[in-house]
C-alpha cells in the first residue's frame, strides 16, 4: 500500500430543511437516487451527480463516523496521514458534522475519532505485550485557526509571529510556532478542543445565527514506537502519522447572509480562500486525467491551500465531506458544490509511512551487513583477515580446483560486498562530518544574514529619512506650485470681473425690480390673508349665532316635551277617574236593577253579573227601552248624566293627546331639517375656510421661497463684491486699459446693502 496513488474519497451529506426555509415554504430539490447518486432538478435544469457514499437527512453522526470515516484509522495507525474536511455553503452543517460546534448530545466527527483513537491505542498495547513487546504512543494536539489569511494558535492565542515553512524531505508545508500539548484521554482532548472552540472566531448572519468566520485545522499527531528490553528503541518501528481535521467556514453570498461592514469583509476572505481551493481541485482533477499534465497548481494561491497541499495530491488518505441544502431556494450553490465535489473523486494521492529517510537507509545497510557476516561465518571466513587483506581461504590439498574456483569466486564476491558495506559506512560517515560542517556553516550564515539584516535595517532606515526629506520638499514645491496658480488665477479672476462690470449693474437693477414685484405680491398676499381672516371672524360670528339660535330651539322642545309629559300625566289621572266613576255607575245600575222588575229588551240590553263589564254605553243611554216607568226614567237620567259626559271627555282628551303628539313630530322634523340645514352650512364655511387657509400656506411658502432667494443672491453679490475690492488692492499694478470703467465698489456695497434692507422688510 505504500507508495501507491490512492483516490480522494468524497461524501456528500444532506442536511434537513430548517425551521426558516420551512416557514418560507421551500421545497426539496435534491433527492437520493441509488447509492451513492444523487439528482438535483428544479423547472429548468436536472444535473445527477455521483459520489464513493451519501448521507441523507435521515443520517445519525453515528453512522456518518462509522461509514466514512471509522475505517480511516487503520491507515492513521499504520503510519500513515489522514485528512477529513467538511466543503460547502453556510449553514450547511459543517461545524455540526466535524463536531466543533456545542452538539454534545449528538457528538460529530473529531469526539467520536478520540474516543476510537485512545481505545485503539489501549488494544495495541496490549496485543504487543502479549507478543512480548512494548509498543509505546506518544499523542498530540494542535488546533489552528485561518482568520483573513492569518494565522492564530486556538490553544494559545497570544502566540505571535506564526509563520509557514516548507517541509523538508517528503514532509508537507509546517506551521509554527504552536502549541502542541501531550494527551494521554479523550477527556484531554476535549479540554483542549472545547477550549480552542471558544476562542474561535464566530458571527451572525441571515443564513446561520452561529456562522464559522474562519477556517479551522484540529490535527492529532501521534508517534509509536517500540522500546527494547534494554531501554532502547527500534528505529525501523517509529511511526509519526497526522489525522488533520478540518471545519472550512462556507461560501456565502452577501445578498442571502445580509452581511455589512467587518462581515462582509470577512465573507470576501472566506470566499477567496474557498475559489483557490476550487482551483487547487481543479486543476488537480485535469492534471490527474491527463487533460493538461503541465498544468500549475496553485497551492500558493492562498494559505488554506498551502497547508492543505499534502492532503490534496500528497502524502496523505484524504475524504471530504460535501455538506448541502436540499432547499429549492439555494438551487445555485449546491449545483456548485455538487459539481467540486465531484470532481475531487479524480485527485490522486500518493501517502507513504511516514519514517526518517536517512534513519530507514541507515537500517538497510546495516541488515545487509549483517547478512554479509553471517554468510562469512558460514564459511569460516574471519572478517579481519578481509580487511588486512590476508587471507588465505583454502588450499589445494583440502579440496579439488572446481571447488576452489567455486569459493574463490563466492570470496570475492563477499569481499566486494564487504567494501562496498565499508565504503557505504565511510559515506554515511562523511555525510555525518558534512553535515555537521554544514550546520556550522549555516550559523556562520545566520550571524552573516544577522548583520545583513542589521544593516539593511539601517539603509531602510536612512532611505526613510531621505525619503522623509524628500516628501518635505515635495511638499514645499507643490504649495509654490498651488501660489503661482492661485496668482494666476487672481489675475484672470480680475480681469473677469473688470470686464464683467456691466452685467454685474443689470444684475443689481433686475434684484432691485424683482424686489419691487415681490413687495408688490406681498402686499398682495397681506391683503388677501386680511380678507380671510375678516371672512374668518364673519363665519365665526354666524356659526356663533347659529349655535345660539340652536341652543335657543332645543331649550322650547325641552319645555314643549316637559310640558306634553305634563299634559300626559294630567290626561292619564283624568282617564282613571273617569274609569272609577264608570265603575261605580255600573255597579249603581246593577243594585237598580235588581230593585226594579225586569223589562223586556233585546238580548243585547240585559244585565247581569256575569255581562256587566261588557254593557256598551248606547244601552247605558236608555235609548231603546219600551217601558216609560219611573225606574227606568231614573235608569236614563242616571245614564245620561254619569256616563254620557266622561265617554266624550275622554274622547275629546284622546283626540288634543293626538294633536299634541302631532304637532311634537311637526317640531321634530322641523328641528331635524333645521339641523341639516345648519350642517350643511357649517360644511361650506368649513370647506371654504380650509381653501383659505390652503392659500394662504401657499402664499407664505412662495413667500419664504422667494425671500431666501432673495437673501442668497444678495449673500452672492456681496461675496463677488468683496472679491473685487480685495483683488483691487492686491492687483496695483493692473494695465490701464483694465481699470477704464472700474465700478466704485463701496457704490456697490451699499447698491447690494439697500438691496438686503429691502429684501429683510
């Protein structure tokens, strides 16, 4: 496995719909086909999509860590490095998937690789003590922060002066300083995890309230050796292998996040970091499909693609996580997404064990010297005589000649193998002076570049100061330069004015007219805003007198319904006697009538207990009776005299209540027309008030128009005026054909003083 190219694996995870985009009622655009398909349609466009595995909304942390990332570890310990990077737009679930968000009850990708790491580590130790080795793991962290293409160390963030430098050898690009702490359990980690996430730069936008403004790298490193019975350790087992985390902040377009000010600007880095990743994947995709084996990649584009160099087409097993929304509202940016992610399946990396070359040279020739002795023993060959070159190997008499010819060439071959051992010695040795020799000459070059340095330092520093004076005189030459143009420009300005003399005459006669028209407007306006206000004061009088003739005619209905209440109550006490006296005639009539022999009437006259509140008065009356008895003339006389009288008075009352009522809804009506006519009279006095009144704002805002007119071009004129009595004085020497004609300016001045004088009355 080592030394081979091995793809860049890419997962694509979908996140649910948020509570937002379901209160604006978006629909899903993106759909899971097959497995690992993907297709992304909407009215227009339908684009498919392929990828080594896809997450759904349904997807748990747990099996996203289990299906991509779990066997990713083997190789981690192995020796190898690995890198898992979240891509794609805000908002889209990165922080959540890789963990280094405040999800504690559903742990992301960098708490569940702890957890796995540090069991693994407990297992290996005790499979190797079992073999009878011990397997020894050194484990750290490092959690580093990319904000606006600088670097700041989330472990300690006062550190200063982080640099990049490139790695020697097969090594990627380094960063340092940084803290880098021994961990010994996953409750460590997430110390330093936990601690580092709250030093990181967070913000919020329209899109995501808790918006990653910067990239972030959390990078375990662990080292793994074995340590011999004796103390020491075996060379050929130290493993140092990297697992690089990775939370990118996400793309973001200003019209949708509403970013301003140091938003927008942190939104303009993230982008641009995010476009040379997209370079750096692309043009890695068309070198590794032959399409253009001579192309640039641009890994020095911008820090996140320098640091990321090895996890791209390096030394490194690599997996990306493309992190979308389903939303049909953000169509755009996942189609863009999609499409990186899908071209980053075509990067190749090439990941190796990560060992010290010289260490692992070093271990080959010494196993093929100890090969090379072996073989000699086997043949009873002392290696000193070889060295001194004395050796006599065998003799004639021991063995026939095709044996000798047989070990005399297998001598010498050993000997050849054995210089050539020496030799490799000898050049590693060499190479040991050589390099220390180049490590006192690099001091050397350091205390020359030192001095360099300093005296750099100085001429930068002499070169300020000459520059400095420089400036100065610069300085010095342009304001002589902005005098002379200013005298230059005083000269033509005079000779302007001198010839301008007489259009500045018509402009002091055509103010003074003009004045004289808006005086005569004003007086105008005056006059009219008297003649409103007199029509004021007479609407005023009138609606006065209206309310008082109001007032006047609701006092008499008041007192004519007191007065009918009156004549009601009286007319009611009046109609109870008269039903008590026709009571107590009924009741007399009964007691008569049973004194008195019964007459023979019609059935309709009778009497009786049962019927007597049902006589009529015409049988009270007598009228039709055949008897002319005493009784029965007493009967009429009483009929005549008790019940005939009350019934017409109690019609007559009945017919003046009427009347009374009639002539009430008479004044009521007239009341109502008068009300209506008064309505509608207040309506017009109104209507025609509030025209006035509209004029008359009109007018006073022409007015008030027409006077800071007024007062600016007397402002004007007084400027140009004073312009010209300073220029006089300056400009003495001014030829004489130019002062020919040259107005009095103090005639001038009291011209534009009389002009303001008028214009203030």
């Amino acid at each position: 496995m080592d030394k081979e190219e091995v793809k860049v694996r890419v997962a694509l995870r979908i996140r649910p719909l948020s509570e937002k985009e379901k209160h604006d009622n978006c629909a899903e655009c993106l759909k899971v086909v097959g497995d690992g398909q993907v297709r992304i349609e909407n009215s227009e466009n339908e684009f498919p999509f392929t990828y080594d595995c896809v997450f759904d909304t349904n997807t748990t942390q747990k099996a996203v860590y289990t299906q991509g990332i779990q066997h990713m570890l083997d190789s981690f310990f192995a020796g190898y490095n690995v890198t898992v990077f979240a891509y794609g737009q805000t908002g889209t679930g990165k922080t959540y998937t890789m963990g280094t968000g405040d999800s504690y009850d559903q742990p992301g990708v960098i708490p569940r690789v702890a957890d796995d790491v540090f069991g693994r580590i407990k297992n290996h130790r005790m499979e190797a003590l079992q073999r009878g080795e011990d397997r020894v793991f050194t484990t750290k962290v490092q959690y580093l922060e990319i904000y606006k293409e600088n670097f700041r160390d989330l472990l300690c963030p006062t550190t200063t002066g982080i640099k990049m430098q490139d790695g020697k050898g097969k090594s990627g690009p380094t960063v340092t300083p940084l803290e880098t702490p021994i961990v010994t359990d996953k409750n460590m980690l997430m110390e330093y995890l936990l601690e580092g996430n709250t030093q990181r730069r967070t913000g919020d936008t329209k899109m995501n309230q808790l918006s990653s403004r910067s990239h972030s790298i959390f990078t375990l490193i662990m080292e793994q050796k074995v340590v011999n019975p004796d103390g020491s350790t075996s060379s050929e087992d130290t493993l140092v292998s990297k697992f690089h985390l990775v939370d990118l902040a996400g793309s973001e377009r200003q019209k949708k996040t509403g970013a301003i000010g140091e938003r927008f600007k942190e939104s303009v880095n993230i982008n641009a970091g995010l476009l040379a990743l997209g370079n750096v994947i692309s043009a890695l995709a068309d070198t590794q499909q032959k399409r253009d084996r001579n192309k640039h990649i641009p890994y020095r584009a911008s820090k996140l693609t320098r640091i990321l160099q090895d996890s791209l087409g390096g030394n490194s097993h690599t997996l990306i996580i493309a992190c979308v929304s389903p939303a049909d509202n953000s169509f755009d940016e996942t189609v863009s997404t999609l499409r990186y992610a899908n071209r980053a399946r075509n990067i190749k990396n090439k990941p190796h064990i990560n060992r010290d070359p010289a260490t692992e040279r070093m271990q080959q020739l010494l196993s093929e010297l100890q090969m090379c002795k072996a073989l000699l023993r086997r043949n009873n060959i002392d290696t000193s005589d070889i060295a001194n070159g004395s050796l006599d190997l065998i003799t004639t008499d021991e063995v026939d000649n095709e044996e000798m010819c047989r070990l005399r060439q297998e001598n010498m071959e050993l000997t050849a193998d054995v210089a050539d051992l020496q030799a490799n010695l000898s050049m590693l040795t060499r190479e040991g002076q050589e390099k220390n020799a180049q490590a006192d000459l690099i001091q050397q070059l350091q205390a020359q570049l030192a001095n360099k340095t300093t005296r750099v330092q100085q001429l930068e520093h002499h070169c300020g100061a000459l520059e400095g004076e420089i400036r100065k005189r610069d300085a010095q030459i342009n304001v002589l330069q902005t005098d002379v143009e200013e005298m230059e420009k005083d000269l033509t300005d005079a000779a302007t004015a001198l010839e301008e003399k007489d259009q500045l005459h018509l402009n002091v006669e055509k103010l003074q007219f003009e004045l004289q028209q808006r005086d005569t407007k004003l007086h105008e306006l005056q006059r009219d805003v008297e003649e409103g206000e007199s029509d004021l004061i007479n609407a005023a009088k009138s609606i006065e007198e209206k309310d008082l003739r109001l007032d006047e005619l609701s006092r008499m209905l008041d007192e004519t319904r007191a007065h009918l209440a009156r004549t009601t109550r009286e007319k009611n006490d009046q109609v109870e006697n008269l039903i008590s006296t026709l009571e107590q005639l009924k009741r007399q009539q009964a007691q008569q009538n049973k004194q008195v022999a019964p007459v023979q009437a019609p059935p309709s006259l009778l009497i009786c207990d049962d019927d007597a509140p049902k006589i009529s008065i015409k049988g009270l009356t007598g009228d039709n009776c055949n008897d002319g008895a005493t009784s029965t003339k007493y009967h009429d006389d009483q009929t005549t005299s008790g019940s005939s009288d009350p019934v017409s008075m109690l019609d007559r009352r009945e017919r003046e209540v009427k009347q009374l009522g009639k002539r009430v809804g008479e004044l009521e009506e007239a009341l109502q027309q008068r009300d209506a006519q008064r309505d509608i009279i207040i309506d017009t006095k109104l209507k025609r008030m509030q025209d006035l009144v509209i004029r008359l704002h009109t007018a006073n805002k022409n007015l008030q128009h027409a006077t800071h007119t007024a007062f600016q071009e007397n402002a004007e004129l007084k400027s140009v005026l004073t312009d010209l009595m300073q220029n006089k004085k300056k400009k003495k020497d001014v030829p004489p054909h130019l002062k020919r004609g040259t107005p009095d300016p103090a005639e001038l001045i009291s011209i534009s003083m009389k002009a303001s004088a008028t214009t203030a009355q």
